[in-house]
C-alpha cells in the first residue's frame, strides 16, 4: 500500500513539474513578446518626436513666406501699411 501511495504522489509530482514547465514556457514568451511591444513603442515614440520637429520646420517656413509675402504686398502698395 505504501508503495502504490509513493507512485501516486510521485505521478501527481510530475504532472505538476509538467504544468509549471509550461508555465514557464508560457511566459518566456510573453517576456519576449512584451520586450518586441516595448521596443516598437520606442520606435513609434521617436517617429512622433521627429514628426513634431518636421512640423516645427514648416510653421518656421510658413513664417518665413509670410513676412516676405507682407513685404511684397507692401512694396507693391497692396496692403494698408503699419
């Protein structure tokens, strides 16, 4: 009797040493899967900073065109003077 309780103990060990196998499996990859999130995060946060840099550079050249439109308009006395 006592040997038939060893193997069962022993069967319900292994089946438990499978599950948390699987587990630990389980989440290997959702760490690596996490870790590539994280990464194209990143990726995305430095496309979205260089965006806001490529629409500074725009306002500053729509800024630009202005003044020498104002000018222009000045010059040709199409526009009230300040």
């Amino acid at each position: 009797m006592a040997e038939a309780t060893d193997n069962l103990i022993l069967e319900h060990l292994r089946a438990i040493r499978g599950s948390l196998d699987a587990l630990r499996d389980d989440v290997q990859d959702l760490k690596r899967r996490m870790t590539s999130i994280e990464t194209q995060i990143a990726q995305v946060e430095v496309r979205v900073a260089h965006l806001h840099g490529d629409f500074a550079g725009q306002s500053a050249r729509m800024d630009r065109i202005e003044t020498r439109l104002e000018r222009i308009e000045r010059r040709l006395e199409l526009a009230p003077t300040s």
